[in-house]
C-alpha cells in the first residue's frame, strides 16, 4: 500500500517540454492522509515569457527575471519527492518537465508517477468530464489561484484526500502503477484489445467519444502507429490532455493507398465536422467553365463554383486557375475575351483586331467563330474524363477515382476483371463523392503522376503507382 505522495503542478513558457521551460512549480506532500509539506517558488526560463501565458498565469517577465532557476532549487524538488508516488492532474505534462529540467541540470530524475485523472477515472466513473474545474466543483474545492502552480497543487491534493477515503483508493492506485508500458501510454478508458486489433495499414481511422460521435479523423500510412502517436508524442500539453479523455474507442477504414485515404479523409471531416480537426472543416467547392449561346447564337462561358447538382465542361481547384486557363484558351485560339466574359461589358478587347473585336460588335458570324470555340473547349473537356487506378485492398482488387469534367465523381473499389466491361459497370460498383477544392488540390499531383494505360469509351485510364 503507498502512503506517501507529491502532489505537484507546473505553469510553463509552453506545451512542449522539450522546447520550453518552467515558471512556476508547486508541490504539496501528502503522508498517511495528511498534507505534511508545501513548496512553491517562481523560476527564472532565461527566456521570454509569451503574452499569452502571462495572460493565463499572471506571471510576467518582471517576475521571473529576478527568481531562482531549476537548478538552484532542484536538490529541495528532489528531497520532496523522493521516494513518494509523484501525483498530477496529467501527470505526463508536469513529469516531463521536471525530467527535462533535471536533464539539463546533469541530474537523474524517475519516480512512480500516478495521474489523478485516470486515478478519478476510476474511482467516480460516471463524471461528464474530468478537468481541474469540473473536479473542484464536483467535490466542493475552492481553488482561489487557478493556473497558479501552488493553486492547482493544492486544489489537486483536497481533491485527492477525498479519494483517498474512498473504499477501492488503493486497489486503484495499485493497479495503475502497475500497468505495462503500453497500458501506460493508453488512455485509461481506452480498450487495449482495440488499440492490439489496430491495423499496421494505409487508411482512415476515427476517434469517438463516450457516445461514439467522431472527434478525430485523419489519414495513415500506418494505422497503429499513427494512433500511437496521438496517444504518447514527444508533447504532452493540456490541451492533448483534454483530447485523450474525450477518446473511448476507434473505429478505421482500410485504402489500400494514400490517394484513397486522402479523399475519405476529406470526405469524411466534411460529413463528420470532428470537433478535433482544425484542417479541412471549410466546404470550398472547386469553380467550374459554364457553357452557354446568346441570343445570337455565339457561344459564351462562364466561371463559377461547381456545385454537386452543376456539370460544368471542366472543374479546377481555384477561380484564378479557371480564368487562367480561358485567357490562354481564348489568345490561342482567336476567341474574343468579351465573349468568354473575361472583359466587362463597357471594354472591347484588342488582341484579334487592331480597330475593334468583330465578335464585341457582333459584326462576324457566329458559326465560324463556334467552331473555334468548340475546338478550343469542348475537345478539351473530353479530354478530362479520366479513370485512376491503383492497388485496392487486396491484391485482386483495384481502387478506382473517376474524373469527369474535371470532377471526381465518385471513388471505390473493383475487381480487375471489372475494368473489362463499359464505364456503367464501373460506376455501379463504386461510390459517388461530393467534389471540392480540398478533394481537387488532393488529385492534382496524382494526376500528374499518372500515365496513361488505355482507353475505355471516351474515358483515359491512368495507372498511378
């Protein structure tokens, strides 16, 4: 049975404790159930404190420019908790940052270390969250200096002498101490069985929360070890904290390929809008060419966002690149700039004619002028309908994107033999997807690494490895 605890807090310059440093620490010793010690001090970082920190903690340069450094207190960090399980509220932070500080220092630091997070994880399961605050509040401690380091020690040590009165205090605690290095790193709510049955696989995996919402979504070339990664790291801030209590379980999807997981990727941070995911939540649809004849029968164009329900002749990921490409169309092919609503309406465009456009003033006639125009575009949008392989799951099945208009279409996975029969097939067999800017940035350097292998009616077949 342990009997002996510090109960330790830190306030830093950062998350990182291998790029930033100490400011504050607080410890509070615990013996037999009763608080026997404190100790507290500011510490000089010999570095500057970001705004934002002094923000939070109160603490400002000033402050800390005349205070000891780890290293001269260090022998007083030591002797406090030696021999004593060293307790925090995410313990990995404040542990981390002792150890890095005694590192540098030239100084050997290990000791048991026990989180009271996961420690009232256990012992009160049924808490909506488990934050300093929400703790404080569910068992009515007052803490007077919060992101204080002595403050929240001390917050943090009344909280955990009402867990030592609890009945199954130290099973718990024995039991977390004596967890395997695997089971350490792992969320305590976290199932190790999920996390065995992980594959070592290209493809998507989902965190969900208690309720099994999705909070997290991202791609890897290595499911399992991506996961891991999350979970331990080489930082341990609080907000990685707070992410790994809302994990309860993972869900995951086999790609085959980085390009397939790509996509599912973006598709699904669109569907699921994970609260975690700070990339790719924005909707950007890609700008499409619009085809159309005036009432003199000439044909025009325009640029504008290609939704899911408009089939524009072809898609690109910006506007800018959409109009780029019209102008070259238009100077290449003689086509007046007015028409392809690249001049406003008041401007006549002068590249065709020294005088005037005969096309403005509408003086020539529009078939020929049409045939130009349907040379220049729509032989090049047939030209953008392509299918992409690459190696499916399994090594009798392909992974397919089809690209019509320059818009993927839809993605999925086939058979070889598939590819034998007409394009309808091939459709039936794969899924629709909604294309954006995001979706159409991701394409174009598989595109430009693809060759073309064959033809199958009307549409390239492209082959990336």
């Amino acid at each position: 049975m342990y009997t002996s605890f510090a109960i330790v807090d830190v306030e830093t310059t950062g998350g990182s404790a291998q790029y930033n440093k100490i400011i504050e620490i607080g410890i509070v010793v615990v013996e037999h159930g009763v608080v026997t010690n404190t100790f507290h001090t500011l510490l000089n970082p010999h570095r500057k404190i970001p705004p934002f920190i002094t923000s939070l903690t109160g603490i400002s340069q000033d402050m800390v420019d005349s205070a000891p450094t780890f290293a001269e207190v260090s022998t007083q960090i030591l002797e406090l908790t030696a021999e004593k399980v060293f307790v925090a509220h995410s313990v990995s932070f404040d542990y981390n940052f002792i150890k890095h500080e005694c590192e540098a220092a030239g100084i050997a630091f290990e000791r048991k270390k026990l989180c009271s997070i996961k420690l009232t994880r256990k012992l009160v399961p049924d808490l909506r969250k488990y934050g300093l605050a929400s703790l404080c509040k569910h068992f009515g401690v007052i803490n007077m200096h919060a992101h204080s380091a002595l403050g929240d020690a001390e917050a943090t040590a009344q909280i955990f002498l009402q867990l030592m009165s609890l009945q199954q205090f130290d099973e718990a605690v024995h039991t977390l101490l004596k967890r395997t290095n695997k089971q350490k790193y792992l969320p305590e709510q976290f199932s190790e069985t999920d996390y065995e049955n992980l594959p070592e696989a290209t493809g998507v995996y989902y965190f969900h929360d208690r309720h099994g919402k999705i909070i997290y979504t991202g791609k890897a070339i290595n499911i399992k070890e991506r996961v891991k990664d999350h979970i331990t790291g080489s930082t341990h801030t609080r907000e990685k904290t707070l992410f790994q209590e809302r994990i309860h379980n993972i869900s995951y999807v086999i790609t085959g390929n980085e390009l397939m997981a790509l996509l599912c990727e973006n598709e699904s941070i669109k569907k699921y809008y994970p609260k975690y995911n700070k990339i790719g939540k924005q909707f950007r649809l890609p700008y499409g060419i619009f085809i159309y004849q005036d009432q003199n029968s000439y044909y025009r164009l325009s640029v504008a966002e290609a939704g899911k329900y408009t089939t524009p002749l072809t898609s690109f990921k910006t506007k800018s690149s959409a109009l780029t490409y019209v102008v070259q169309k238009a100077m290449a092919y003689e086509l007046c700039l007015k028409l392809c609503n690249i001049l406003a309406k008041n401007e006549v465009c002068s590249h065709l004619s020294e005088i005037a456009c005969p096309y403005c003033h509408m003086q020539q006639d529009s078939k020929e002028y049409n045939k130009r125009f349907e040379k220049a575009f729509f032989e090049e949008a047939e030209r953008s309908n392509y299918i992409i392989q690459s190696q499916g799951r399994s090594t009798n099945e392909k992974a397919i994107v089809l690209i019509e208009n320059g818009k993927i279409s839809g993605y999925g996975y086939i058979n070889y033999n598939v590819l034998e029969h007409d394009i309808e097939t091939l459709k039936s067999n794969i899924s629709s997807y909604y294309d954006t800017a995001d979706s159409q940035a991701i394409l174009e350097p598989y595109l430009k690494k693809s060759i073309e292998i064959d033809k199958i009616q009307g549409y390239k077949l492209l082959e990336w490895k």
